[in-house]
C-alpha cells in the first residue's frame, strides 16, 4: 500500500517538471521568431533609407523618420508575434 502511495506521489510531483521543457521551448520559439522580425525591419529600414537618399525625393529628416518608423512596426509587430 506504501509503494502504491509513494508511486502516484512521485508520479504527480514529475508530471509538471515533464511538461516544463515543452513549454520553455514554446517560448524559445516565439522569442526567436520575434528576433528575427525585428532584425529584418532593420535591415528593411536601413534600405529603405538609402533607396529614399538615392532618390532624392525627400529631406534626410524625412529620410530619417521613415526609417525610425519602419523600425519601430517592427518592433511592435514583434511584440504581438512574440505575446
């Protein structure tokens, strides 16, 4: 009868720390998926940037805003992809 109790509490007290890793993953996953959006709205920002220099068609303040913009979507939409 012992061994009966001590086995079901054993079982109950591993069963979390078994469901634990997964669920570290998951969250390792979310936060490097949001990494990568946030590094590719720099580089998208950056490009952007020099392609509106290039062109000539606005100030290097509006030039500079774009960027910051483009840079700052990215970050929130890294922040929903990642919550």
């Amino acid at each position: 009868m012992k061994k009966l109790i001590f086995s079901v509490v054993t079982a109950a007290m591993l069963l979390p720390a078994i469901s634990l890793p997964a669920h570290a993953t998951y969250h390792s996953e979310k936060r490097q998926d949001a990494r990568y959006t946030r590094q590719e709205s720099r580089t998208e920002g950056r490009q952007d940037k020099r392609d509106c220099v290039r062109a000539d068609d606005k100030s290097n303040a509006s030039c500079r805003q774009d960027k910051r913009e483009n840079r700052r979507d990215g970050r929130q939409d890294a922040r929903d992809q990642k919550w």
